[in-house]
C-alpha cells in the first residue's frame, strides 16, 4: 500500500512539477542533462524504487545519524535560502512533533518528512531536465526543418546545372566510348529540354 | 491595466492563509502556513516539498513576496522566509473569490429545490 501511494503521488507531483511549475529555456543539451533525460524517461516507473532506495540506505542501513544524512541531502539539493527555510522549518517540526508524539514516534515523522521533501526536490530537477530535453528537441527540429528547406531551395536552383552535368558525367562514363563529357551533356541537354 | 492572473484553489488556499496570518500580525512562514492548511483542510498534510514549491510559484508569479528574517534556537538558527501578499495577490484572490461565490449562487437555488 505504502509503496502504490508513493508510486502514485511521485508521478502525480512529477507531472505537476512538469506542468506547472518549471519552465526551461535552456536550449543546450549537455552530457549530464540527456542522462537525467533517459533516467526520467524511465524515472517516473522508478520513484517508488527510490523513495525505498533513499529509506533503505539512509534510514536503515546507515550507521550514521540519518536525519543528519537527510539534513545533508537537503542542503545539497537546494539553494542555501531555500534549505535554511525549510530546514529550519523542520527543526521547528521536529520540536513539536517529538513534544506531541514522543521522541521515536516525532523523529520517525520528521525523517519521513525529510524524506519527502528530497523525493519531491528530485522530481522537480527531473522535471526541469525534462523540459529543457523537450526545449531542445523543439530547438533541434525547427532547425532541422530550416536546413531542409534551404537545401530544397538549393537543389531546385542548381537543377538546370546538376542534372544535365552529372547526367552527362554518368552516360560518358557508362558508354565509355571516348564521349566526351560536353557532347553527352549536350545529348542530355537537348533530350531534357532545359 | 495590467491583467489579474487566475490562480488554483491551492495557491488560493495559500494567499488566503497569507493574508490571514498577515492580517493578524502574525509571522506567516512554512509551519503556520502548513498547520492552517492541514487544519482548514480537515487534517489531510500537504506533501511538505510540495508546501514550498507552490509558495515559490506564487512568489514567482508575483503574488506573494518574501524575506528572510534571523534564526531562531528553536530553529536550529537556521533562517525562516516571511511571506507578504502583494497588490496582485490580493486582486487574484478577490477574482478567485467572486468566481466562487458566483459558482454557489448557482447551485444554492437547485440545493433549495432539492
């Protein structure tokens, strides 16, 4: 059950990072940012496995402090502003939590906390790599169609010229009687019309 | 005149919450915004990462605006963000405000009949 409700409310709040909350402009698609994409193509069927991943190895296997393990990620995860405010808010949660529910009960609740609030942090920079990987694509594509078009222009102005020059390179080079290449493209030329 | 963007039922949950803590001088940061939204929601917690991404949002779109005020020892002297309600907030939730009102004199009348 725990783990269908995180499955479900990662991929819900990733769409809703998605949605609503980053807009990416970045047009650049370094290494880092493509393997962040192909990870959340995959990612959202993922999540669920991280946020047990992330209670696996901080909170149960770590011999370390884990909440502090949690304060670290955090931290990282966020800008110094953001992290003091949330962070501090914590403490604060902490506090009454442990005064409400008793020490192992409060610390369980503040660590579950801590916990979603780094799952969540990491949809949104999944969510942000993602848009900007779909930015890019846009990016690339309206490229691509441009350079199409003016290689169509291109093309259809050398008509006149290519046709009849490769043609007749192409018919000498296959009689190989010794034509040379002006008379076969003069045959191509008057057989075209041109 | 510059145009009043329309807002969510939780980023008007959030404004409104604002301007109530706002309007009773009190200090209006992550926790007291998260205890009023969990208790006028009938218990039910918002995912706390979601708590600051939407309160970012509104700051981002211009409808809340915050600063930073000293630690605390019961904070781990870590800062806390102050939240305000700007001009364009307060229009935002007045226009989400008529919506709804509007939305119930429309129901009222058939909940007369029923």
């Amino acid at each position: 059950m725990t783990k269908t409700v995180t499955f479900l409310v990662a991929i819900g709040s990733g769409f809703y990072v998605s949605a609503g909350v980053v807009t990416g402009d970045n047009l650049r698609l370094p290494l880092w940012q493509f393997a962040g994409c192909v990870v959340m193509v995959f990612g959202f069927l993922l999540i669920g496995l991280l946020r047990n991943l992330i209670e696996l190895f901080l909170l149960r296997l770590a011999d370390l402090d884990r909440a502090q393990i949690l304060i670290w990620v955090i931290e990282f995860l966020h800008t110094p502003v953001r992290a003091d405010e949330i962070l501090g808010d914590l403490h604060e949660l902490k506090i009454q939590w442990i005064q409400d529910l008793g020490e192992s009960e409060g610390r369980r609740r503040f660590r579950r906390h801590a916990c979603w609030i780094v799952v969540y942090r990491l949809c949104e920079l999944a969510a942000l790599l993602v848009s900007s990987f779909w930015d890019t694509v846009e990016a690339t594509l309206q490229r691509l169609v441009t350079v199409a078009k003016l290689l169509s222009q291109i093309v259809r102005i050398l008509r006149p010229v290519w046709i009849p020059l490769g043609g007749g390179t192409v018919l000498s080079w296959l009689t190989g009687k010794g034509e040379t290449v002006g008379r076969a493209l003069k045959a191509l030329h008057d057989w075209s019309g041109l | 005149m510059k145009q009043v963007p329309n807002i969510s039922d939780t980023e008007a949950d959030l404004i409104g919450i604002v301007l109530a803590l706002n309007g009773a001088d009190e200090e209006a940061y992550g926790v007291p915004i998260n205890a009023e939204l969990t208790r006028i929601r009938g218990g039910r917690e918002i995912v706390s990462g979601a708590l600051y991404t939407s309160l970012q949002r509104l700051v981002n779109k211009g409808l809340l605006e915050a600063e930073s005020a000293a630690g605390t020892p019961e904070r781990g002297n870590r800062s806390k963000r102050l939240y305000k309600v700007t001009g364009t907030g307060i229009r935002a939730f007045r226009k989400w405000e008529a919506e709804r009102l509007r939305l119930l004199d429309t129901v009222r009348p058939a909940w007369g009949r029923s």
